[in-house]
C-alpha cells in the first residue's frame, strides 16, 4: 500500500517537474459498472525538443492503495519538433470493475508509465485517466456490441436472384449520443447515417431500403456494418449471403470431427470437421441455447480453432453451445453444411 501512495505521488511530481509533457484525452471517463468496457485514448506529446520517442510498456488499473489489474499492450509515440501523437484502445476487463466494487471503490485510475528518449537523458513521464464506474444510462457514451443478422435470425442466408433481401444490426451501448457509420456491401460503402441513440441502451438498424441490398449478381455477397463514431475499437462484423441463379444446388453433408458435447478450452480450443473439396472455404457459427448466432467466422481450413478474446469476451465457462458448418465452393456457391453439433466450455 505503501509503495502505491509513493508511486503516485512520484507521478505527481514527475509531471510538474516536466510541465505535463504527455497529455492523455479523455484525461477522466465514466463506464458502466455491469460490463467490460473500452477506452479510446488519445496521447498528445509537446515542448520536448530534444527528445525522439516516447514509449510506454504497459498500463495499470489501480485504486489509491490496490493494484486492479494490467494491460501488456505496448505504446510508442514518435516525437519530432518536440511534438508527437499516439491512440489505444484499452479494455477495462469486468474483472477490474468487480475488484474495485469489492474494495468499495466506485473510481480508480489507469497508469501509464512512459520514458522519453531524449538527447541528453531518458526521463520518466506518467499519464493518468480517472475511471467512474456508474450505471449503463449515466455512462458516457460507447458502443459495447454489434450483432448482423438476416430475417432467419442468422449470419448467412440463401436468396433468388432479384429478390428482396433485408439484414439487421442489434447496437448494444451505454450513454447516450450519436452513432455514425455506414453499411457496406462487398467493399462498396452505402450513404453514412446518423442515428441518435437513448434510452432503452440497445436499438435495433434495418439496411437501408434506397437503394436496396443488391440481389441480381448470383454468388457469395458480404455486408459490414462499421462505425464511424464514437470510435469504439470493435471488429467491424460481417455477414454473408448468396445468390442462386436459379439453379438446383446439390448440397453434402459435412461430418463434425469433434464429438458431440466435447469439452473445450483454451488449451483444446478446435472444432473439426470432414473437408470438402480442394479450393472450399467454410462458415462456421456458433450458437447459444436460443440458436442465436452469438460468434460466427471464416477458415478454408476443415478445423476452426476458437481465438482467446472470444473465450475472454464471448463464452462462458460451464455453459453447453452449439455449432455448425456451411461450405462454398470457389465461385462462392453453397455445396456443403453440418447438422447442429455442441461443445461445452470447460470450467
């Protein structure tokens, strides 16, 4: 506890000392106290001369006397003429927000610790941004997650050729504020839109009638949904679509490879499958109890082995999921899909 207090009070002095010569924006934050939340953090350098770079190794989530919890990810920012400039995104884990409730504290800080490369020495410089846990109505505004979807619920669907297709995008944030973005449909970017968001804390967008979801080039379409603003450091999401010409498309049968009810972690983190033929790629969605797509991906590989930040982020341990496979040929038509499978997350 000791050594906290000293630590602080060191950066107190180091950044009078150097007459705040790294800046952070926002310098305070508030985030909601039910969830995990994200950070979009700007770092502004000036009136450093002789210094070429200013870099940082990590971060840390701390109240006065009690270490919350790190973050490894590494910040350098250049300097030249004595200024320089560098963002983050940062993810404030639930596990930080229940440590802190623990202890009784409502606020804590996230540190960074930065060393200036200068011409005559390297000198320490220390950021601070005060975090407010609240409710998700009184957070500031941010974007916690995005879900793409068809009439059938799902990532994918199979239309006819010029027939009307609509797709949807559930926003979950806290605050409130102005969501701006845009649709994207095969990498062709639709008109922006600007939607005010409220309330409820969750809003459901249709793609825009005018001018519609095309539907009159048969193969394999993909639609993104990205987000201009607030600038929210999640993975634009994506779903796909295919267009039939008509024709009768003789779809097999792929076999998982991974038994039923297998258990999964981290350490055996595979779901596997039989492979189509030489060129196939596949899609492969991951399910909730409801059959909602709750994780969805692409592999040309007959095995998909599920990334950290989904078991992080996703996933729950103990919890039973389902999942299956579609395949497409290299013309992007349908030939191939799974029955339902299930895996469980290990404890």
């Amino acid at each position: 506890m000791k050594r906290i207090f000293q630590f602080l009070a060191l950066v107190s002095l180091t950044i009078s000392a150097l007459n705040a010569a790294i800046t952070v924006t926002p310098s305070s934050t508030r985030i909601s106290q039910a969830d995990a939340g994200l950070l979009s953090l700007s770092y502004q350098v000036s009136g450093v001369g002789t210094c070429t770079l200013a870099s940082s190794s990590s971060g840390t989530f701390s109240t006065s006397d009690q270490i919350l919890g790190t973050v490894s990810t590494p910040v350098s920012i250049p300097i030249s003429s004595g200024y320089g400039s560098a963002s983050e995104t940062v993810m404030v884990p639930y596990s930080v927000l229940k440590r802190a409730q623990e202890l009784g504290s409502a606020s804590f800080v996230f540190i960074r610790q930065f060393t200036l490369t200068c011409a005559s020495a390297s000198t320490p410089v220390t950021t601070i941004v005060n975090i407010t846990q609240t409710s998700d109505v009184a957070a500031d505004f941010a974007i916690k997650r995005v879900q793409l979807y068809f009439d059938n619920r799902r990532a994918e669907t199979t239309v006819k050729r010029n027939s009307t297709l609509h797709a949807y995008a559930d926003v979950s944030f806290s605050g409130n504020g102005l969501l701006r973005g845009y649709w994207e449909v095969d990498g062709r970017a639709y008109p922006p839109f600007i939607e005010h968001l409220s309330g409820m804390q969750s809003v459901k967008l249709t793609f825009p009638e005018v001018p519609p979801l095309p539907t009159f080039t048969p193969g394999s379409h993909i639609i993104r949904f990205v987000i201009t603003s607030p600038v929210s450091g999640l993975r634009s999401p994506e779903i796909i679509y295919y267009v039939t010409d008509d024709e009768e498309v003789r779809v097999m049968t792929i076999l998982p490879s991974t038994a039923a009810g297998a258990i999964i972690d981290q350490a055996d983190n595979t779901l596997a499958w039989s492979a189509l033929k030489s060129g196939s790629y596949y899609f492969i969605e991951m399910m909730d109890d409801s059959k909602e797509t709750i994780f969805s991906a692409y592999t040309k590989d007959p095995f998909y082995k599920i990334p950290d930040f989904a078991f992080r982020h996703v996933f729950h341990k103990g919890n039973t999921y389902k999942w299956r496979v579609k395949g497409f040929d290299a013309e992007g038509k349908l030939i191939g899909e799974s029955p339902i499978s299930t895996f469980e997350l290990s404890l």
